[in-house]
C-alpha cells in the first residue's frame, strides 16, 4: 500500500469514527449494551432486569375456599396444589406479559368420616377435582431497581370431578321426616369449566444473569357458580349423580328449616408458589422498549 492509499485510509477511518465520538459527548454514556451473556444486564436490557423475555416454572400450594372451604376455619383437607408453564413478554420499563398453563388438584373435606344426622345441614361435603387452565396475566414492577410486582389476569379452568360426596337432608320413601342422603358421582366422572380472574403479588431475586428466582402470593376468584360451571360439581344438576336428581338452585344457594336464604360462594382458591424464570437477554423488544433517542452505546 503506497503512501496515497494509506491517507485515504486514514481518511476514511477519521470520517467513520466522527458520528461516535460525537455520539460519545451526547450525555448518554450511563447507558451501555453488550454482547457479554456474563455480564449484568446482557445485550439488552430494560430499566428494571426482571422485564425481559422468558420462560417460568412453578410449583404451587392450594388452598381451596368455595363452599366448602368457608366453612369452619382452616381445614388441611382443603389443601393440593399445582404446577404450571409460563412465557413472558415485555411490553414497557415496567411490565411483562405473562402466557401460562397450569394444572393441578384443588379439593376440600369437611365431613366427619360418619353418617351424619343434623338435618338442617346442607354443608357436609366432599370432593376432590384435577384441572387444567390457560391463563393470561400482568407482572406490574412499580421499582426500577427491586423484584417487587403486582400481578392481575385472567383464565378459563377445566375440572375433571372425579370424587365427590354430598349430605342432603331429604324425605326418603317410607319416612315421614327428612333424613340426611349420600349422593355421590356414582362412579363416573363429571365435568366443570369456569372463568376466573387472577390477583396476586410477588419478589422476584435475581440468581444469576438469566435465572430468577420468585415467590408469589395469589388468588384465583370464580366469576360465575351454576351447573357446569364451577370446580366442585355444585349445584348439581340430575345427570351428575347416582340419585338422579337437582340439587341446589340455579346458582347454588338453599334455604334451611327455618327458612333462612344462603347465597353460595363462587369457588376459588388461594394459592402460595415458587417460580422458576429463564431470561434470555438478547431481547429485541427489550431493546425496543428502552430505545432512547441515538443510543448505541459502547461495549464493555
């Protein structure tokens, strides 16, 4: 290379490099991106590192509180749990959206292993149901630089009945007095589906640059309680049981002997998890998110 090329060289490298070092002065040197998966933040990175592209697992504690779960305080019977799958996706600094499927037991037990005779009882029940359930939620992070966030959203559960067994205080052929009758699934399954909304908070630490760690509090709230729809098989409608009949109104209330109206709860459960996260943090919409005006950076 004669000394005419090697100044034209030098020339173009100078124009070339003149945008950056302009760049260089414009006040954002605070901001970086890199290519180094080791690093804090990735190549990408949102102003809070929990919003970000990923993948969850979880692994729940339910508690049960429909009605059978409101009645008589705690009861262990009425706990199970669950599992689930999640992906998340940013939309802004401070929120991710959350895709999931769930699935597990919910259940409750409030008999006394007897037959029972108080016959102005319509409570004594038991049941245990397996569902599935597609959700759609919101991690709101209000904090920049912590792991606390508030989540809310939305989801269909599917229940598989396959036990359960209802006390019902009823006149029996041949008795001048009501007696209380076991109805039970006969044996067979019944099914259910509800829609529900989900209200939660939670602390998400940071293990390492790309796993997570969460622990989060929720409750899944049923919005409807009628045949068909709801987790515990009641009300039950004639074809869900060994005896063949209606029980429970429309939406599941009763009135007792003494006339007294009670309106049943919809069913829900509280449910207590840890999750697991995987964030990848080459994040195109991440870096969408936090593109301020001419920055490109410098790599470290």
């Amino acid at each position: 290379m004669n000394k005419r090329s090697h100044i034209s060289f030098a020339l173009v490298i100078a124009l070339l490099a003149l945008p950056l070092a302009a760049f260089a002065e414009s006040g954002h040197n605070n901001v970086v991106w890199t290519k180094n998966q080791s690093s804090r933040t990735g190549l990408y990175t949102t102003k809070n590192n929990f919003i970000t592209q990923g993948v969850s697992f979880n692994v729940s504690a339910l508690y049960f509180y429909g009605d059978l779960g409101k009645m008589g305080g705690f009861n262990v019977n009425n706990l199970s749990g669950g599992v689930g799958i999640h992906y998340n996706h940013p939309v802004s600094n401070h929120v991710n959206l959350r895709f999931g499927l769930n699935a597990g037991l919910v259940r409750a037990n409030n008999t006394e292993n007897t037959i029972p005779t108080d016959t102005t009882r319509y409570d004594i029940r038991k049941f245990h149901s397996w569902y599935i359930q597609p959700s759609f939620g919101v991690l709101y992070y209000p904090f920049s630089n912590a792991g606390f966030y508030l989540t809310g959203g939305v989801a269909v559960t599917a229940s598989i009945i396959e036990n359960f067994s209802y006390w019902q205080p009823m006149l029996v052929e041949g008795a001048n007095q009501k007696q209380m009758v076991e109805i039970t699934n006969g044996g067979k399954m019944t099914y259910g589906i509800l829609p529900m909304v989900q209200l939660g908070i939670g602390y998400t630490w940071a293990l390492t640059p790309s796993w997570a760690l969460s622990a989060e509090l929720m409750v899944q709230q049923g919005l409807v309680h009628k045949k068909f729809l709801n987790l515990d098989a009641w009300p039950l409608d004639a074809s869900q049981n060994d005896k063949g009949i209606d029980v429970g109104s429309e939406y599941g209330a009763y009135t007792d002997d003494n006339g007294v109206s009670h309106v049943r709860w919809n069913d829900g459960w509280v449910q207590l998890g840890l999750t697991v996260t995987y964030q990848w943090r080459y994040c195109e919409r991440c870096r969408r998110i936090n593109n301020y005006d001419g920055i490109r950076g410098r790599r470290r």
